[in-house]
C-alpha cells in the first residue's frame, strides 16, 4: 500500500530523479548587487544575492527599520517595496525626510496581509522587497494571531516560496527581546539563508550588524555604523571609535589588537579591580565573556598568585562591542593585572594573544594583518605570543614586535 503510493507519487513528477556526476552539474554564479553600504555588503558577504531570504533580528529601538529605510532609498536604479505593519506611511515619510535621501524607485505598502501584500507585489512587481516587521504578517490560511509561532512559520514560508520563485530578494525585520530568546525570528533561522543581528547598546551611538548564519559567505562579519541625527552613519576606520583619544596613562586599561570578520580593529579594554565588601566578590563582564573572565581571573591566582579571589572584578570592553576574537585574552589580563597593581599600561602598546590554561601566550591568527593595523594606528609595542609560525619576518615593522612565552613575562615587563 504504501509503496504503491509512493510509486503514484514519483511517476506524476515531471522530473524523475537520477544519478549525476557532480561534475556534470552546471553551476550557475550568484547575481549580487552591490549596495552604497560597505558595510551591509560585507556583512551578506559581497553584497544582496538574488533570490535570498534574509533575516534581520534586534531589539526593539535599535535603529532596524531606519537601516533598511535608509538602505532602500539609497538603491537608486532599483524598484524596491518597502511593507510595514507597524508604522503608517507619515511616520515612514517622517523617518525619510530625516534621512534626507530622495528616491523615485521607492515604494511603500502599509499593510499585514499576505494576501493583500502579494497582490500588490504581483502588480508592482518590485526588485527588492523588505518586510517590516516578520512578527506583524498575518496569513489567511493560519487563524492564530500574528506573531505567533505559527503565523510567523507560515508567512515566512510564503516569503520564502515568492523570493525562489521570482528571484526576488527579500529582507525580514524581526524583533528579539534582551535575552535573545524570541518567540519568533529564532524558530525561522533554519527557514532563512541569512541571518544578521544588528545589536548594540542603548546608551551608545555604536550599532553592530554582525553575520549569525550565511549561506552565501562567512558568518565572521562585523558592519559598524553610528546612530546620527540623520540615521546611521557607516563606520569604515572602527579603531578609531573604539579607543579613546587620550594621552595619559590610566590603569585598568589595555589595548587588544583584534580581528573581526576580516578586518582588524584596536579595542579598549577596561578593568577594575577592587577590594571586596561582601562575602562573594562580584564579576561583571561587559563585551566580553563572563565564564572566560572568570577563566583568566583562576589562570592569574593559580599562575601567578594575585588575589584576585577577594576582589570585585568589573571588565567592559568600550564603545558597546562584543568581541568573539580569542586573541583580546591576554589585552584583558594586563587590564586586570594593571588595576590590580594601580599602575598605567602606556598608550602606545597594544596585545594580541588567546591565554592558555597553563598560563601560556598562544598564537593567534592572521598576526602580521594584526601588526600592520597597529603600527598603522601610530602604536610603538605590540605583544604578541613567541610561538607564531617559523618564518614570519617581524623586522619588516617600525612597531617594535615583543614575543611572549607565559604571562608572567609580560607582568614583569610592564609592572
Ligand atoms: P528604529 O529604526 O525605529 O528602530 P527599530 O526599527 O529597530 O525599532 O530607530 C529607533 C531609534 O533611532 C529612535 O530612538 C530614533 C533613532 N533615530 C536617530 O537617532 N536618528 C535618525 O536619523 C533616525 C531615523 C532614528
Ligand atoms: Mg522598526
């Protein structure tokens, strides 16, 4: 019985499956387009690609709907549809005449059904359309209220047939709550062949869209923008943000020279170390991993005898990143090392190097990039671990290159 129907099945498919050689197989080149953003083509890996279903998570605030706003009125040669089911089109009038970018190929559709949305768009029939927001779609094949479980699966779905199906790309705006853990775009991250997070601190300007899942490119990727009075601005020299401008030294801070996606950045790292009062002394991490502080706090009370056992320890990493790349480990120590000493790491020495268990600087990647954007930046020492890979010829540097075996070594240097 079964077999059988399984049999109907295969003989009314048009095309019947069969062995091929993967060689054989034509491979058809992704159609890209390249938008003004720098940024948000780094972040979809070189570009929008045709046909793909992106989705864009962050919080509520954070500035999504006036990114992509912005974005569609910068694709001056392309028809773009812009859906919203949360703000009425003088509020997106409002939001454009702030941006100050005129477009004629812009088109805007206030509205929640699918249904309606896809008879629009079949008249319209736009290049580019974008979804604000996922959680406000309403189909009418599923009776459950928008933005729950089912409706978002189902709408999602439709999207997905419609950007194949055309080759139109299609761009979902999702809200997360602060947690991450959302009743909505989480579920639908498989569904999707990209997934951003635009993140970022309410107290600062500094926005990050960063690349969770991608299809068609790394998931390493950082854009970085800043929040203006006209709507966000890109960031293309992040160091320059994300150290503060300064000439004294201070202590509890440290300088990581770091990679992110494929571009190296100089972070501030800033620490402080403080007696405790209460029985159980605090750790607070700020950017930064709190169980890997915690690692590194053990690593320095085991290794090297600080303390540091009855101490409040607060990190922050500045200008509201998080930063992933294990090579800030050793930048974070010398800023915990320097408050708990109180002495000032001078401001034109910079680190980068992942901390073992054992206390041992370890190698990181792509080091002469690291190096060159340091040196770049006006730095004069750059720490780094002695066990980079034979061959690398340092001396081809101005900034002096100082290798390191464990962190007791760069302790004695610096203190
Ligand atoms: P919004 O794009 O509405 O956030 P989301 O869609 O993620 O909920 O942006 C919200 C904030 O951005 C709001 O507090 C106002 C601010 N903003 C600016 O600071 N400058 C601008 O040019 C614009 C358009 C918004
Ligand atoms: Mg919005």
């Amino acid at each position: 019985m079964r077999q059988q129907e399984w049999k109907t099945e295969t003989a009314g498919n048009a095309r019947a499956p069969k062995v091929v050689n993967l060689e054989a197989v034509e491979g058809i080149e992704e159609k890209r387009w390249l938008t003004p953003d720098a940024e948000l083509n780094r972040v979809l890996g070189g570009g929008i690609v045709a046909g793909s279903l992106v989705l864009v998570g962050g919080e509520p605030g954070i500035g999504k709907s006036t990114l992509f706003l912005q974005n569609a009125l910068s694709l001056s040669n392309i028809k773009t549809l812009y859906i919203s089911g949360e703000e009425s089109e003088q509020q997106i009038k409002m939001r454009a005449d702030r941006l100050r970018i005129r477009n004629d190929q812009f088109y805007l559709l206030t509205e929640t059904s699918t249904q309606v949305i896809f008879q629009e768009i079949k008249k319209l029939e736009p290049q580019l359309v974008i979804i604000d927001s996922i959680q406000t779609l309403q189909s009418p094949l599923i009776e459950s209220a928008p933005g729950s479980v089912s409706q978002i699966r189902e709408t999602t779905a439709e999207m997905q047939r419609f950007a194949k199906e055309t080759n139109t790309p299609v761009f979902l705006i999702g809200h997360i709550t602060k947690d991450g853990v959302i009743a909505g775009p989480k579920i639908l991250e498989h569904m999707v062949d990209t997934v951003l997070q635009f993140e970022g601190d309410q107290h600062y300007a500094y926005r990050i869209l960063r690349t969770i899942k991608n299809r068609f490119g790394s998931t390493s990727e950082l854009g970085i923008y800043e929040m203006t009075g006209q709507g966000l601005r890109q960031v293309s020299n992040p160091s320059e943000i994300l150290i503060s401008q300064r000439e004294d030294m201070l202590s509890g801070v440290a300088i990581a020279a770091t990679i992110e996606g494929l571009r190296p950045m100089l972070v501030e790292v800033q620490a402080l170390v403080t007696q405790s009062v209460y029985g159980t002394p605090q750790r607070t991490a700020t950017g930064f991993d709190l169980r890997r502080l915690q690692l590194l706090l053990a690593v320095l009370e085991k290794r090297g005898g600080f303390h540091f056992g009855v101490k409040d320890v607060f990190l922050n990493i500045a200008g509201g990143l998080r930063v992933e790349d294990p090579s800030i480990d050793l930048a974070v120590l010398c800023a915990l090392l320097s408050s708990y000493e109180d002495a000032g790491i001078p401001h034109k020495y910079c680190f980068a190097g992942e901390v073992g268990l054992s206390g041992e600087v370890r190698a990181v990647n792509r080091i002469e990039q690291r190096i060159a954007e340091a040196e770049k930046l006006g730095f004069e020492k750059i720490f780094i671990s002695k066990y980079h890979k034979k061959g690398l010829d340092f001396s081809k540097f101005n900034i002096e290159v100082v290798p390191l075996g464990r962190v007791e070594e760069v302790y004695r240097l610096l203190f």
